[in-house]
C-alpha cells in the first residue's frame, strides 16, 4: 500500500490499490516459473497479464479425489472442479482455466461414456468460469445465478487483469434468482444463492445423496480468501455465508472449498472462527479512527498467519482488504 495516501484515496480506491498488491504478490507466490518468463519478455513482445495468467494456472497438473463411485473431484489449474456422471450425462461445477481444458475433457471421460449435460458455475470469476464457451461447443448447458450472466456480460478490472465482457457462447443459458433443484442420475442437486458474500454472484451446490457440498470461493479452506469487493462481497458476507453453510451440513458431510483440500464441517468453521477474529479485531481498530496503513501494521491477523498466510492472499492484503469492506 503507498505510504502517505490513505487518508486522501476513496474507498474504492484503497481496495483496487490492494487488489494489485494481492494479484502481482499472489501470481509472483503461485507461479514463480510464470513471472520469471513475464520478465523476460521482450519489449516488443508484451504478455497480457490476463493471457499470461491462464498460461501459469493451466499449467498446473490435476489431481483427482473420488467422492463417490459417480462423483469427482478435480483440483489444480483454477477453481475446484466436481463431476457427476451417469446414465443421464454428465454434471460439471466449474470449469478449470481455458488452457486447462483438454485435459479437463479428458478426466470428464474417465468418469464415463455420456455427453455432457451441464456446466454450472458457482461464480462469474475466469478461474471457475473460463470455459464456459467450450462446454456451450461441447454441448452443455449452463446453469448460473443471474448476477454471473450479468457480471460476465460485463467489462471488469481486476488484480491487475482487464476481462472485456464475455462472448455470448459463453454466458449462463439456465439462470436463478434464489434456489434451482436439480435430479439427475440418481442424485439430487440443491443449488442456493448466497447473500453478497466472496462476490455478489456466488451460490452453493449441495449433493444432497453423496452429503457433499460445494461453496465455491466462499470458502478458501487452509488460505486467507480473496473478496472481490468490486462485485459485492464483503467480510461479514463471508461470515454469513460460512455461517449458512454450517447449518446445511452435518459430521460427515464433505466440503469442496473453491480453493484448497476438501475439508468437512470442522474445517469450515476452523475458517469461520478465523475470519470473525480478524472482522473484529480490525473492525475495533478501525472504529478507533485508525487508517488502513495503522491497521495493517498492527498485524491483526498476526495468530493465523503461519496457518492461513500461505496461501493465495498474503497477511497484509487480506486485512487491508478485510478494512476495506468493512
């Protein structure tokens, strides 16, 4: 954050200050290979940032985790992805970066010989959405809360990458306001939109035969989360949509966070806790007419970090980003 500016800068532009922070430290952090070929480039030749993105994320391999005999679980190059297989056809919830797509087909086809019915993505951000237009080619219909079809259709810049509105193969073709059930292959889908929590366009997909439930990045399970600020979400969003989740599993229900390893219902209210302990203890700093730069320096999150500042959001940008959305 730009020392001696915070008291002159807006809200909005404190967060999108602290949003190019977190996405040039956190792509630097994720894909050290990646900003080493960036650099290189030659005047001439510059790689746009989003195009150099994808690049470094559908790089990464993909691990595979069974759920079920008909359900899996795909992590790696985005957002985690889960597939439903059957007779019926396929059932994907999001859909990896677009240079990850091929070999997303192809773990779709280890999971059977049907066609894919059905994309449904848990948010408008590229990480889970990238493919929309390739499952549209293959097929698929998508299924989405109505803000995604509105936030795609919309130009947005974001940790330090521009995204022009989405061709139109590529937006929802099925959207909700609320909830949406879904039968298909023997199982019931339970999908329900969050109240403005990681985005203003997130929902939930509750596997309600397997008792597994998929938050998307409204739950970073072992890493401080990204809130996207810009498109509606907030801390206490956060709070009160891992607070929601809580009351729709039980013990044994399996949770696939947007970002991280499947967790379970200790897991989610691990990350509960932490986000309401950093909220209150930047809130009081801030409701002491602290700024942002004083709040940051008094280290806040400091008892989490070693656990939760690995991840894609270094200590200081998640709080910066937690005052900012207060």
């Amino acid at each position: 954050m730009p020392a001696g500016r915070t008291t002159n800068m807006t809200r909005r532009e404190v967060f999108r200050a602290g949003t190019m922070v977190a996405g040039g430290v956190a792509l630097a952090r994720l894909y050290p290979e990646w900003l080493a070929a960036y650099a290189q480039q030659p005047a001439a030749a510059p790689v746009d940032p989003l195009t150099a993105t994808r690049q470094g994320m559908g790089a990464t391999p993909i691990e595979r985790q069974q759920l079920a005999p008909n359900l899996a679980l795909l992590m790696g190059p985005g957002g985690n992805v889960v597939i439903l297989s059957g007779p019926e056809g396929k059932v994907v919830v999001d859909s990896f970066v677009q240079p990850a797509f091929a070999k997303l087909r192809e773990h779709t086809a280890r999971s059977g010989t049907g066609p894919i019915k059905l994309l449904i993505d848990t948010h408008w951000h590229f990480d889970h959405a990238d493919n929309n237009e390739n499952f549209r080619k293959a097929g698929a219909e998508i299924l989405a809360h109505e803000n995604t079809k509105k936030r795609l259709s919309e130009a947005h810049d974001l940790l330090g990458m521009h995204f022009p509105p989405a061709p139109a193969d590529a937006l929802p073709t099925l959207t909700f306001a609320d909830t949406q059930k879904v039968d298909v292959n023997g199982e019931t889908l339970e999908l329900a939109h969050f109240a403005p929590a990681h985005t203003d366009t997130d929902i939930s997909v509750l596997y309600t035969k397997a008792n597994v439930l998929h938050m998307g990045d409204v739950f970073f399970n072992g890493a401080y989360p990204f809130i996207d600020a810009s498109t509606g979400g907030s801390v206490n969003g956060m709070i009160a949509g891992a607070d929601r989740a809580l009351k729709m599993v039980n013990a044994q229900t399996r949770i696939v966070p947007g970002h991280g390893p499947l967790g379970n219902r200790a897991a989610l209210t691990t990350y509960r806790d932490m986000l309401v302990t950093v909220r209150d203890r930047v809130a009081k700093l801030k409701s002491a007419g602290r700024t942002m730069e004083q709040v940051v320096a008094a280290k806040p999150s400091a008892a989490f970090d070693a656990t939760w500042g690995k991840g894609f959001m270094m200590p200081d940008v998640f709080v910066g980003i937690v005052y900012s959305t207060l």
